[in-house]
C-alpha cells in the first residue's frame, strides 16, 4: 500500500473512529465542574478552537503550514506536553495531510507540507508518556 493510501486510510479510521464508553467515562469524572457540561467550547486562550480529547481538552491551532496543539485539563489549566506526541490528520480543501505533532515548549507543534485552509477539518490522535491515547475531532 503506498504512502497516500496509508495517509488516507489513517484518516479515515480517526475521523470515523466512536468515541468509547471508557472514554466518555474517564472525561465526565475528570470534569468537576457542572454536570451538564456544554461541549460546545469557547476559543482558546491561543485563539484555537478546542474540543474533548478523552479527559483532556485539545486546542488546535493552524497557521499557514504550521500546526499547534495545546492541552489542557478539564478545568481549562495548560498542561505540560513532555513526552506526549500527536498526529494531525487535517482535511484541506479536497485533499488530507498528515501532520506529525512533537513537543515544543508549552505545545505539540509540527508542519504540513503545504499551506492549510483557515479552519481545516479532522483529527488529533493524542499519546501520553503512559501510552493513555485519544482523540479530538475538529468538524
């Protein structure tokens, strides 16, 4: 299967992929504040958008070719991102890239090989130096 194959197929299994019973678990006891949480997030403080990440929050943050990925707890504290690594799966126009995330000060960070659109659609599949994965979908 050749690279593009691969890269579509990824994307496709991350953008489609449920979000699971233990997940949904982990992030309504990971978020003391109210009960009725509203999913649908304000901008971040970096001026991304955020959405749920299992019990962290995710916010995605695109700039020309440059990709930005800040987390949080579930009370909206920044959290340290040594040894956590991502991949970025982003919808462009008609055509998927496949962005690899690694840590850069208070971020995960890496580059597309072209220009995004302004508001790219997808997914960031999010590891944790315990091996805890998830995944933030940006529609």
């Amino acid at each position: 299967m050749n690279r593009a194959m691969r890269c579509a197929a990824l994307a496709l299994t991350l953008l489609t992929a449920p979000a699971g019973a233990q997940q949904a678990r982990d992030h309504s006891r990971d978020h003391s504040h109210d009960n009725a949480h509203d999913h649908d997030h304000p901008p971040g403080p970096n001026g991304g958008r955020v959405e749920d990440a299992g019990r962290w929050h995710a916010e995605l943050v695109t700039r020309a070719e440059t990709v930005t990925v800040y987390l949080s707890d579930g009370d909206g504290r920044p959290l340290p991102v040594e040894g956590f690594k991502a991949v970025a799966i982003l919808k462009s126009g008609a055509k998927a890239a496949r962005i690899p995330l690694n840590p850069e000060g208070d971020r995960l960070a890496g580059r597309a090989e072209s220009a995004l659109a302004e508001r790219p659609t997808g997914a960031v599949r999010i590891t944790a130096p315990d091996g805890v994965t998830a995944s933030a979908r940006f529609d």
